[in-house]
C-alpha cells in the first residue's frame, strides 16, 4: 500500500509540475531539461524545481517593484527630454549601431546619453587607486553596489575610505549581494561601516525560511558605484583584491577592468542603484537629480542596459543577439562563463558564415567544473564553423566584453550564458564610440596574447570520457 501511494504521489507531483513547466512558455531547451529532472529523480527532482525552476522573488519584493513603477516612468520622461538624448546615430557608417540603439531604448525605455568621458581601467591596482581617491574626494554621496564584496588587501582601503566620507558627513549607502557577500556581512568590516554610519545592507538576502518562498539563486550581479552624481564605475571587477580571493581554487589571480565615467550616464547609473536601494530597503524609489554638465566632460555616447528577472525578460537576450547579427567584419568576445543557448549558439555559427571574424576568448581555468564542461561541449561546433576560441592563461579572464567591428561594443556585468541573461540582475553598458571601442579592443587583444588558440585537429583528439562528461554537461546546460 505505501509503494503504491508513493508511485501514485510521484506520478501526480510529475504530471502538475509537467503541466506548469509546458505552460510556463519558456525556451524549449529550458524546459525539456527540467522536465527531465522531474520525470528522472522522483521527489528529488521535483523538490529541485521548487527551489530553482521559477523565477520567485518574493511577494514583498513584486509588491515593492510594482509601487515604484509609476516613479520610475516618470523619471524615464525626464530623461527622454534631456539634451543630452541621442535621437538618431548617423547612418550609414553607424547603421548598426543606430539599430541597437533603436533597440535597446524600445526594450528598456533608456535613451542613449551624449557627453560622457569614459576611462577604462585595466588592473585592479588601478581601479583601487581611483575608486579610493574618488571616495576621498566626495562631497555629498557615495553609492556602491556588488555581487561580491570580500575583505583584505586593497577592498580594507575602501572600507577605510568611506569610514573617512561618512565622517565629514557624506551619505554613504552600499549593497553587497547576500549569497556573493555572504562572508563580508558577517564579517567585522561592516560592524565598523555601521558604527562609522555607512548604510551597508544586504541585496537579495538569503536564508532557510527565504528559501522557501524566494529562489536561493537570482542574484544581484551588478557592479556599480556612484559619487556625488558625477562619476560612476562599472564593469566587471567585484569588490575583491585578486591576490587574497579563491587562492585556493586552483585557477590564478581573476584578471577585470572597470570603466569609469563622467557625464549624463552617471545619473542613469545612479537611477539603477537607486531602484535596487528602495527594493531592499522598501522605501519609495528616488530619481537622482541630472547634473547640469555645461560643457559636458566628453564625446562619448553611452547607453545604460539594466536586465533582471523583474524587468522585460527577453531584453538583454533579443540585444546581445542583435549586436552578434550586426557584426560584418570583426566580433571579439571575452566572457569567464560561457554556457550559450541554441539561438546564441546559432548566432555565433552563423557570424563566421557570412564573412565576420569571430575571436571568443575563455579562460583556460575555470572555478566551475559544470561551466567548464558545459562551456567545452558547445567548442567543436564552433571551431568548425571557423570561430578562433582562445584560452587566457594568465588567471580567471573575469572580464565581460563584445567588440563590434571596433566602431561600438557593449561592457559591463554580463556573461554569456544562460544565468546571466535570464537570472541575475545585471548591468551593462552599450558604447557607441569608435575611439573608447578600439582602447577596448586594444585590452582583448593583450589578452589574446596571454592565450592559446585551440586547434579542431587538436580538440577533437580530446580523451572520450572528457567528450562524454561535455555531452552530459550540456543536457543541463540550460539549467547552469
């Protein structure tokens, strides 16, 4: 009798959750993988899709998201009527870029903004050495958020920088992710950013009773710091010193780099940091004000993509397709996670096809095993197609970065793969700039250097259980 419950029991959770995984009208590839699971694990499997199948953010978090909705439309008019905003970008040099604009605006409602001056950073020195004396600097405000803020080395310099800005009466508000700062909120530095009244709080906090009524994975990934409304960092560089992080994960030093910006972008940064503020600190959502920038500090043409699992959920990947589609000589791609879905994957075969030289440069190390296989099963097919795949071997390639024909390239957070386009909030920076494009492209380049090409002769000698543990990989792919 209790064999026969359990088998009718599994055999009702199997059909409900099989019903609501086909009716969800996600991609298809998503949802055959999940169904696997839940017709291959009994209990277990279905268990797992509770926990991580959908995209639950918690009733309080939607509630709070949707009272911000009308402020934020409001402020997204504001910003449509600076004199700032891009209407057209000249075709027909910048044909592609116009379409990407067009299109980025439509998808997110943010316009693309003249007049930044936009520095890249390449080392985390550098970026520690700037941040700090920025800090230092400010007037009135200083806003930070990351997925991983880590204590030791160069991060110690930045808690003591803002402990020094809270001290002459700077506002200082920060978010730390809750499961990629797990270990930092419950460190000591934070006890001494509160005692000094630097507002630091969780973003996304975790915990058992939260994992039963919010998914334990979608995470605050962006990198983002505001100060005093006229600068802002961002990219992909994690509030973490390299020499002190994951030693002991066997894969070297992670190897980043940040922009930092000055001009009309910042505000549109600041806005984001601002929503992500209200959420977690469930108090109303407030526009920053736009500087008045008379002469604006550059020539830059800077739009600000913002994608998370509460925003249009097809955005980010409609876009990152489009730019891969409007390349026509060149498309260079660095990325840490490279787990691509079909259409991504058909958008890369087809690249080389019609001409475009395609460079995607990995790290040849990698802290995931499972993105590691799922990331080699898709090589060979690539290869074939004539695509140049790269293995940095100088550390982790943490680094985030498309290059479109050197004329315009799309920066920031975002990976390329599954989670990053539909799980994690993310940032990005879409760059329309023939010039800071081609420093960019001068940065991939000094990667390529530090790597080696893979061969299809030599790929396709690999050992056979490798193959079979990539072929196995890639089946749960679109769950990684």
């Amino acid at each position: 009798m209790i064999s026969h419950f359990l088998i009718g029991l599994h055999w009702l959770i199997v059909a409900c959750l099989s019903f609501r995984v086909i009716t969800r009208g996600r991609p298809v590839g998503v949802s055959l993988a999940w169904l696997t699971v839940i017709f291959g694990a009994p209990f277990i499997g279905a268990t797992f899709y509770l926990f991580f199948g959908e995209k639950r953010l918690g009733r309080h978090r939607m509630a709070q998201t949707k009272a911000n909705a009308i402020e934020v439309a409001k402020w997204l008019k504001i910003l449509r009527c600076e004199k700032s905003v891009i209407r057209s970008i000249v075709p027909p040099q910048d044909a592609a870029a116009e379409a990407m604009r067009h299109h980025a605006e439509n998808m997110t409602g943010i316009p693309a903004l003249a007049g930044n001056a936009i520095i890249l950073l390449d080392n985390f020195q550098a970026v520690f050495d700037s941040l700090i004396a920025d800090i230092d600097s400010a007037e009135e405000q200083c806003h930070l958020s990351f997925y991983i803020w880590y204590e030791s080395g160069r991060t110690d310099d930045v808690v003591e920088a803002l402990i020094r800005a809270a001290g002459r009466g700077v506002e200082c508000r920060a978010l730390a992710d809750g499961l990629g700062s797990r270990a930092f909120l419950k460190g000591t530095q934070i006890l001494r950013l509160h005692e000094a009244g630097v507002k630091l709080i969780p973003a996304l906090p975790i915990g058992f009773l939260k994992t039963l009524f919010v998914r334990r994975d979608l995470r605050n990934h962006r990198k983002i710091v505001t100060i005093d409304n006229s600068i802002a960092y961002t990219g992909s560089q994690n509030l973490v010193d390299p020499r002190y992080f994951k030693q002991d994960s066997g894969v070297g030093e992670w190897v980043d780099a940040i922009a930092r910006v000055q001009g009309p972008t910042v505000a549109t940064l600041d806005a984001v940091f601002a929503l992500d503020w209200s959420v977690e600190n469930h108090s109303a959502f407030e526009a920053p004000q736009s500087e008045n920038h008379d002469p604006y500090p550059g020539n830059t043409i800077v739009q600000v993509v913002p994608s998370g699992p509460d925003l249009e959920p097809e955005a980010i990947h409609q876009l990152l397709l489009a730019a891969i589609y409007s390349a026509r000589r060149e498309l260079i791609l660095t990325t840490p996670y490279f787990v691509p879905e079909e259409s991504m994957m058909t958008a890369l075969l087809s690249a080389p096809r019609r001409g475009v030289d395609v460079t995607l440069i990995v790290p040849a190390l990698n802290d995931s095993m499972l993105v590691r296989y799922a990331s080699a099963a898709h090589y060979e097919a690539l290869l074939e197609a004539g695509v140049k795949i790269a293995l940095f071997q100088d550390g982790l390639l943490h680094t985030k970065s498309l290059t479109i024909d050197g004329s315009s390239c799309i920066f920031g957070s975002l990976n390329l793969d599954i989670r990053s386009l539909w799980l994690n909030f993310e940032i990005s920076l879409f760059i329309y700039d023939h010039d800071f494009t081609l420093r960019l492209r001068g940065l991939q380049k000094t990667y390529l250097e530090k790597s080696s090409l893979l061969s299809l002769n030599d790929w396709r000698k690999r050992p056979h259980q490798q193959k079979f543990a990539e072929d196995v990989f890639r089946l749960f792919a679109p769950l990684l």
